[in-house]
C-alpha cells in the first residue's frame, strides 16, 4: 500500500507523524511524506530511510497583518495545486494527516484525486486548520476521547487513537512513583514566567522542607532561580534544558507545567500527577487539561487562579499524603498504543 503523510509546523506535529512512517513502513507499505520548510530539517533527521520527502510552501494563517494572512492563504493554494499533481504521480492508496496548516494542500489533493483520507487532531478542542479539512475527511482520529468542536454536519468517523509518544515514554509506562518529594517544574522549550514567579514562592511557604525541586526555565532566568531556592534552604536543580524528559517526569512525585498535547499525553503514558495551568491564550491547552483533570490524575488551574497561596495550600496537601499522590497517579495512567491504532485505522 502507498501512503501520503502530510504534516509541519511543530515538532509536535512532526514525531507523531515520523512514528507512523516508521511503523508503517515497518509493515512494508510505501510512505511518501510532506512538509513544509520550518520542520524540514526535523523531517530529514528523522524520517525512515526509505521514505521520500516532498517539501511544501506553506506556512500558519494566524498572522495579526491581513496581508500576511493573504499571502499564507496564497501559499497553501499554489502548494494545494502542486501536491495535486504529485498525486497524480505517486497515487497513493491513502492519506494521513497531522494537523496544521500545512496539511491542508495533502488533504484537499486527497479529496480531488478520491483518496481516502485520515486526519489526526492532537488536541482535545479541535484547531482551526483541521476543523477547516473536515469537510475532505473520511475518519478524524483524536488523542483525547472526547474532542470538542467537531463540526456537526461532518460525515467523518472519529475514532479515538491517542497520541504517538516517543519509546522512552513508553518503557516508562506505569512505573510506580518514586516517594521521594520530588517536584517537577517545566514550562515548555521556553520555560514560563508565572511558573517561575508562583512556583518558588509557594514552595518557601510550604512546612515540607524535605522536598526537591527540578525546575526548567528560561536561560536567562537560570541564575536567579538558583539563588533564591538556595538563599530559603530548598534544595533544587535548575536547568534551561531537561536532555532525559521521560526519566525526569518517572522520578516525580508531581509535575506542574503547561498543557500542551504532547505534555499531557507524556504525563499518562507514564502515569504521574500534575498541576496543569494552560496558556491563558491556548483554548486547546485548557481543553487538553480539563480532559487530564477529569481523569483524576490532577488539577487544571487557569492561570488567573494559580496563586501562592492557592498552590502553598495544594503542595502541602499532597506532598503530607503520598497515598493520595500514589492514587493520581495510578487514575492518570492510561495505556498508549497510539502508533498501532493509526496504522491499524489507516490499512485495514
């Protein structure tokens, strides 16, 4: 079988979809994958051996100037028109999709040449460029079980898959948590300031001294953050860069971060807690909390509400009653099979 991969943007786009190529590949089908210029590099680094790459112009709509978001437009139709006639050459027997603006040529040439077309949304609020593909789409496969937005009117079938994780998630996946009072703090590539405001200042008013923070941050926020937790006596280690993601979430106690897809999905592969406080402008990343919140494994708190006082009082709670982390954490596991779901939906 020929498969057409379509995604770009992020990297949070990209692995979910390079897994796949692998696994499919893997089983011995063609993949033929497309992507646009911000992610190529990631693609060509990571993509199977065996894979041929198509490299599209194309790029996100969101821009606030009309005139960049006309010429983005104009982009994604000349792309549109080219992956139509790389169709016609290559004629795969399906396409997959991983979201993005850079999708949408791959699934609008899907829909022209008759192609049976899969499209996956990462998070659990449908985005805008796939809400837009929906009406190409003969099954929508979702990380979350539940995904609002969808448009009503969609003949598509929407199967709930997960979400593609790297290995090292998956060889970590229900370890039990390790007692130790370990706190893990991470924002994301670029740390988070209000993580970096609040997080400290609670843990000083806390009454558990015996706890350990490793907290991601911004370089440039690196120096400060380490001379306050060692002038207030906690031990810490702070880092701009955490090398060994998986490991440094499976030694937690509890995580508090930012909740993107990848970071949600990560937390339940491995089965921790976590206080998730989404980006105030992200619908997606308060629906992907909420989604995690309603599992039981922790707590979604807009960013409004995350205050010293609110976390002080939460920290001590949890960190007095192991037994209760050790319960979150076991409710936020959930088994990810996520890469044989999709290749099993997209070939049977």
């Amino acid at each position: 079988m020929k498969v057409w991969i379509a995604t770009g943007g992020t990297g949070g786009h990209v692995f979910p979809a390079l897994s796949v190529a692998q696994e499919l590949v893997t089983r011995g089908h063609k993949v033929i994958i497309s992507c646009d210029g911000r992610v190529k590099k990631m693609v060509q680094d990571g993509a199977p051996k065996n894979a041929k790459l198509v490299h599209i112009w194309a790029s996100g709509v969101g821009a606030k100037s009309k005139i960049n978001q006309l010429w983005a437009l104009f982009k994604i139709g000349l792309s549109a028109v080219a992956l139509s006639l790389r169709f016609a050459v290559f004629k795969p027997d399906r396409m997959v999709a991983f979201g993005g603006y850079a999708s949408v040529p791959a699934v609008f040439a899907a829909h022209l040449w008759k192609v049976p077309t899969f499209l996956h949304e990462q998070n659990a609020a449908i985005g805008r460029a796939n809400k837009f593909s929906m009406r190409w789409v003969k099954t929508l496969m979702t990380s979350f079980p539940a995904v609002s937005g969808v448009p009503d009117n969609t003949g598509a079938n929407v199967v709930y898959t997960g979400l593609p994780v790297r290995k090292d998630f998956i060889e970590l996946a229900g370890k039990p948590i390790p007692k130790k009072s370990m706190l893990l703090v991470t924002g994301g590539s670029l740390g988070s300031q209000i993580l970096d405001e609040i997080v400290p200042q609670a843990v000083v008013q806390m009454k558990n001294k015996k706890l350990f923070v490793m907290h991601q941050t911004r370089p440039e926020n690196v120096k400060s953050l380490q001379k306050f937790y060692a002038d207030n006596k906690i031990k810490a280690n702070v880092l701009s860069f955490i090398h060994d993601m998986a490991s440094a979430i499976a030694e937690s106690d509890l995580i508090i971060g930012r909740s993107g897809a990848s970071t949600v999905i990560e937390l339940e592969t491995i089965g921790r807690p976590a206080i998730l406080v989404p980006l105030n402008i992200n619908p997606d990343q308060a629906a992907n909390a909420a989604s995690f919140a309603k599992l039981g494994g922790g707590f979604s708190v807009a960013q409004e509400k995350f205050t010293v006082k609110w976390l002080a009082s939460i920290l001590s709670e949890l960190f007095d009653n192991p037994l209760r982390l050790e319960k979150m954490a076991k409710k936020a596991c959930v088994e990810n099979k996520a890469v044989q779901k999709i290749c099993d939906e997209v070939t049977k």
